[in-house]
C-alpha cells in the first residue's frame, strides 16, 4: 500500500471517521444533565482549586503581568496545552487494545483510528480553548493579536503527541508494561514542565535542564500568547520542535505500516 | 471456466514468538532475526471459489478456519502464499462489531455501516430497509442498552447484510434471534445467493451446510484434507470426529450408487446384512408412499459390550436428515453382549416419506451419541426408493394423511 492508496483510504472513510468523533462525545455525555459542559467544568475545576492554593493561600508572588488573576491565567493556558498533549499520548497508547476486536474482525484502513483519536481530541482542545479565552476575557484580558500563532503551536503539539503516542501505543501491544509506566512517567513530565510554576522560579542548573524538555516549548508557548499576549519567545527552538516532531511522527507511522500485521496477530 | 472470485495458493500463517520483543521491533526494519518458537496455524492451504458458488468450510475448533476466513477478509495478513480476491467482500465474522450501548440503535447503523465503508448518504438509503428487516419498530431509536440480546443480533446482522455483496464470509454468525429470525437471515443468504452473490461459511450445522451449500471444505490442523460435496464431507467430518475419540481407522470408498461411502469404528460390533422388507416378508428396494416396511438389521458382535446400541438415520438424497432414533432413545439399550452373538434389529415403521431415493446409515455406539464409543458407523449401508403408486400428488418430503374439508357459508 502506498502513499495514495492510504489517502485514498481515509477519504473513503471521512464519513466513519466524523461519526465516531461524534458519537465518542454523545455516548460520553449520554445520560448526564450538564453534557459537554463538563467538559470545560473538570479542567475549569481544577484551574479554580490550583489558583486558590497557590495564588491566595501560599500568595504567591507572580512577576511579569498585571493582573490579580495572572497566575489563574497562567495556570490555565498552560494546562491548556498539557492538556491536548496528554490526551493524545494517553489514548494512542492503548489505541491498538481498544479497538482489538475492530481489528482483528474488520477489513478498514486502520489509519483513520489515529485520525479519530486526533479529531476528537482536538474537538475537546478547541472547546476548552475558546472557554479559556471567554474567561480571560472576563478577567479583563482582550484576545491578543498573538492569538493567529496558537494554531501553529497547536499543530507542533498534535504532531508530537501522536508520534510519541503511536509508537508507544505500538510497543505497547507487545510489551504491555508501556501502559503501566506511562501515566506514571506523565505525572513527572506535568510537574517537570513548568505549569503550575515558571520556569524562572527554579534555579539556574535546573532552567538548563529544561531546555531538553520538548513539551516546554510547548506549554510556554500556550503560556506566551494567552497569557502574557505576545509571540512564543523560543520560536527558534519552536521550529526545530516542528520538524523533530514531524520526523518523529513519520517514524511512528513507517513503524505502524510495517508493524501493523504483527499487531493484528499479537491482539 | 469460470471466473474465480478467491484463490488461495500455498497460504501459510505462522505466529511468531521471540525471545525478546525487541528483536520483533528489528524485523519491522528488515533485520532477519530468528523467532525463537513458531506456531503454525495455516499449512499451504489453496483452493479456488468460483462466482456463484457456496462454500462451506469445516472443521474442528483450532483447524484454522476462522484464521483463514480473517485472512481471506483482509485483516490478517498471510505469512506465505498469494491471495487474490475480485469484488466487493462483506464479511460478517462477528455480528455487532462497533456497535455502542449508548447510542441508538440509528446512530449505531450509521457508525457500524461507516465501519464497512459506507458513507452518511448512502446509509440514509439503507435505512428503511434495515428497520424493515430489523423488525425493530420503536426501538430502533432508543438506545442499545436496553435491547435484548436477540435484538441487538437482528439489527446487526441487518445492517451486514443490507446490502448485497459479491462475496459474502459468514463465520458462524448465523444461529441468531429466534428460529424465526434465523429463517429470515437464512432466506435473506439464500435470496443473495440466487442473484449471483458467492458464499464463504463456517459453520458446525450440518443442516446449514447442506442446504445451503454446493461444496464443503474441511479442514484439520491447518490443512485442507478434503474437499467435495457438502454431503460427503459432512459424513466424513462425522467420522473424523468418532475416530478421534476412538482412535481407529476410517474407511471411505466408492458405493454403489457413485456416492463415497464412510465406514468408521473400532469394530467391536458390526452390520453384517440390511434390508428393507414388506408385511409379507418380502425384500424391497422399492416401495411406495404409506406402505407399512420392516428394517432388518443383522449384527455380529466381536468383543463383550455391556451396552449396545443401535441407531438409524435415513437421509434424503441430498444427504439432509429426515429422520433418525437409536434403541438408547427408545430405552432398548441392549445389555452384555457376547463375543460371537448374532442380534437382529427390526425397525418397522410406515415409509411416510415423499417420493425420491432414500439412504440409511446405520450407528453400532454405547450410548446415545457416536461419540463415546463408535463400534461402527455406516454411511449409505441401504437405498432405497419411495414411489407415489396410491396417493394423491403431494411435494414435499414428508407424507402427511390430509384431510381437506371445504365448506361454503
């Protein structure tokens, strides 16, 4: 199968790839009350408990804006973009036993899996991106010009997430102890990653550090254009991200063509 | 000839295992490492399907035929051998594939029929056909949840079937709902199946098999032994399951009639003449609607049997069951019989049967299954033929003793 023939394959199934977005969000919320709107309530909730504890309790001192919400802001831009991150990695990561049955019983192009992964998840993203910048505007933020970049960033996010995902998630059909580890690793990588504090808070050798960490990049990019409303500031390192990431996800997908047997057989 | 619709040839399928996961990685890149252990579950398998046919595959559980079936369907992919396919497949290995307890049984139509490559449209076009078959009336737009099993395997197996394929894989999957569900679903293959559509089925129904039909495959350990009509592969397939559990040789040769017949058994017990005989005793091969006949069956017993049991099955000409009982059911299980007896079975009954060829096979077992202890199994041990001399025309394979009264108000 080449190249076309897998974009061919998954315009024949756009129409299976929309329905199981959709459907993925109506059965979530199927017999709630509030449906989607918890969606943007659990990250809102938990924005609202970090901002509390730090910003009013522990009163944290918060350099760089004006705003007495400034650290809420911060708070949530940046988890914003974890977010969309750990959500894609998440679910690639068992994508494979998920849809074993799918797999094993239906001949479909198995591409449009990590395509449906990708759409519902940028679905939530979107939702909770446009809340975010509602409440922003509510704490008297207007929507920066810098805002045209989000889309660019959001873009270098999905690619490196699914990448990381994929091959991951592909590893994982054999070596089931991925999907053990990973959760665990990720709650490292959340507190690595300076969201909850800026990275300027730390000392000096651990900054150094950082600069290996890919989704700092990221989240400070997040952070950059909601937050303090100007272009990301490393948008060098922002493009190397770019084509790393797209290198990466290249890989996950030449290993997905060629590994794709092996996992139907393993399931 | 006609134009092949499937043909395997030489497919192999292994399964490999390797020491570390790792080197499994390294072969994706085209590093040759050796597994470390290699389950075989397909061994050269070929054979060819033609347009039109109706191809049962059979086999016992682990033979490979659901394997073979996901390989033909595409999801697996062969380890060796090529594989060529013309035309749209549906394949309905298992029913209700996707489907979501949530959702309504529409919105699940929608979804499972995308899954098979359908788009928005033309599933708007499919509906009323699916909710017509589906008999599903309101519930069709209420959530899956709250369908009984027997529902959810009528929508399912609507939508697979909604639209009629070139070639059709079934896996099973038939023996849904309610017999009168599955005579629907069974006439809607049937109907497929007349307008051209090319069948594929595993099935252990031997009934579904015959009449559904026109060539058996069957299948052990990876390999296909055997290959004809339904009808003799089924008797086959019948004795290859007796001789595993009796570890004994079975013996098919040419009858008579043309047919292949299979006698199976460890012997201990074994048919040593069959007739057909009439009221005055007169031996009869042919015989006509409603006469009162008497079966003789001789046995020879070779080894002390503290049970034996005798049972007889008389098909019709396409191999299809019409009756058949054995001395367990009928509580004459004989009890100690002696090396060197000689006992005689007499079965009158009235030929009650439709007119055509007849065959009987006759089963010498402990109990009431082949099974446990299959002395002798005997394939087309006697035909006969049933004539219509003194009955009004009737079809069927049955004679019934009608009594039509017509009254007018």
């Amino acid at each position: 199968m080449n190249a076309l023939a897998l974009l061919r394959g998954i315009w024949n199934y756009r129409h299976f790839v929309f329905s199981s977005i959709a459907n993925e969000n109506r059965a979530r919320f199927a017999r709630s009350k509030l449906g989607w709107l918890w969606m943007i309530l659990n990250p809102l909730g938990q924005a609202l408990v970090l901002a509390l504890v730090l910003s009013k309790v522990l009163n944290a001192k918060f350099p760089g804006i004006n705003n007495e919400y400034a650290y809420a802001m911060y708070l949530l831009s940046g988890s914003l973009g974890w977010a969309l991150f750990s959500e894609i990695t998440t679910r690639c990561l068992t994508l494979f036993q998920d849809n074993a049955n799918a797999l094993k019983k239906i001949n479909f192009p198995r591409v449009t899996l990590p395509i449906i992964v990708v759409g519902s998840a940028l679905l939530n993203h979107l939702l909770l991106a446009f809340c975010t910048l509602g409440i922003f505007i509510m704490l008297g933020q207007a929507p920066p010009l810098a805002l045209l970049w989000l889309p660019v960033v959001m873009l270098i996010n999905i690619a490196f997430a699914l990448g990381l995902g994929l091959l991951l998630g592909i590893i994982n059909v054999f070596l089931r102890d991925i999907s053990q580890a990973f959760p665990m690793l990720l709650q490292f990588w959340f507190w690595m990653t300076p969201i909850v504090y800026q990275s300027t808070m730390l000392p000096e050798s651990f900054t150094q550090f950082m600069r290996y960490n890919p989704m700092f990049y990221i989240v400070k990019s997040y952070q950059d254009i909601l937050t303090y409303q100007i272009p990301p500031a490393y948008s060098d390192d922002l493009v190397w991200m770019a084509v790393g990431s797209l290198g990466l996800l290249g890989v996950a997908f030449i290993i997905f063509r060629r590994a794709s047997s092996d996992i139907v057989d393993e399931l | 000839m006609s134009e092949h619709k499937i043909r395997l040839t030489n497919i192999c399928k292994s399964y490999r295992k390797y020491s570390s996961e790792w080197l499994r990685v390294g072969t994706w890149f085209g590093i040759p490492f050796k597994p470390k252990q290699q389950a075989d579950v397909l061994k050269n398998v070929s054979f060819q399907i033609n347009q039109g046919d109706a191809v049962a595959l059979v086999g016992q559980n682990g033979a490979g035929k659901s394997t073979l079936l996901k390989i033909i369907t595409g999801t697996l992919q062969p380890s060796s051998g090529t594989l060529e396919v013309n035309g749209r497949i549906s394949a309905i290995l298992e029913l209700g594939m996707g489907f979501n307890p949530e959702l309504s049984g529409r919105d699940n139509v929608y979804h499972s029929a995308g899954l098979m490559g359908f788009s928005h449209a033309e599933v708007d076009a499919l509906i009323p056909d699916v909710l017509s078959f589906s008999e599903l009336n309101e519930y069709f737009e209420k959530p899956l949840r709250v369908y009984s099993s027997g529902m959810q395997m009528r929508l399912a197996f609507s939508v697979a079937t909604a639209v009629r394929p070139d070639l059709l894989i079934v896996d099973e999957a038939l023996s849904v709902g309610d017999a009168y569900f599955q005579h629907k679903s069974f006439d809607r293959i049937r109907q497929y199946r007349e307008q051209g559509t090319t069948l594929l089925f595993v099935s252990h129904d031997p009934g579904a098999v015959k009449a559904l039909c026109n060539r058996a495959i069957l299948m052990e350990d990876g390999r296909v032994i055997n290959e004809g009509s339904p009808d003799t592969i089924m008797d086959f397939y019948n004795a290859l399951i007796a001789e595993k559990e009796n570890a004994k040789s079975t013996q098919v040769h040419y009858h008579d009639s043309g047919k292949l017949q299979t006698v199976s058994g460890t012997g201990e017990a074994r048919v040593e003449t069959i007739g057909l005989f009439d009221k005055t005793g007169l031996s009869k091969e042919f015989i006509h609607v409603g006469e009162e006949v008497i079966l003789r069956v001789q046995v020879k017993v070779y080894a002390d049997l503290p049970k034996l049991v005798f049972g007889l099955l008389i098909k019709d000409r396409l191999g299809q069951d019409i009756f058949g009982t054995n001395t367990y059911h009928t509580n004459q299980t004989y009890s100690d019989a002696k090396a060197g007896d000689r006992l005689t079975f007499a079965v009158a009954f009235p030929a009650n049967l439709g007119t055509g060829t007849y065959s009987i096979t006759t089963a010498l077992v402990s109990s009431d299954t082949h099974l446990e202890n299959n002395y002798e199994w005997r394939d087309l041990a006697l035909i006969f033929n049933v004539g219509n001399l003194n009955k009004d025309y009737f079809i069927g394979c049955n004679w019934l003793p009608v009594n039509i009264e017509i009254t007018k108000q």
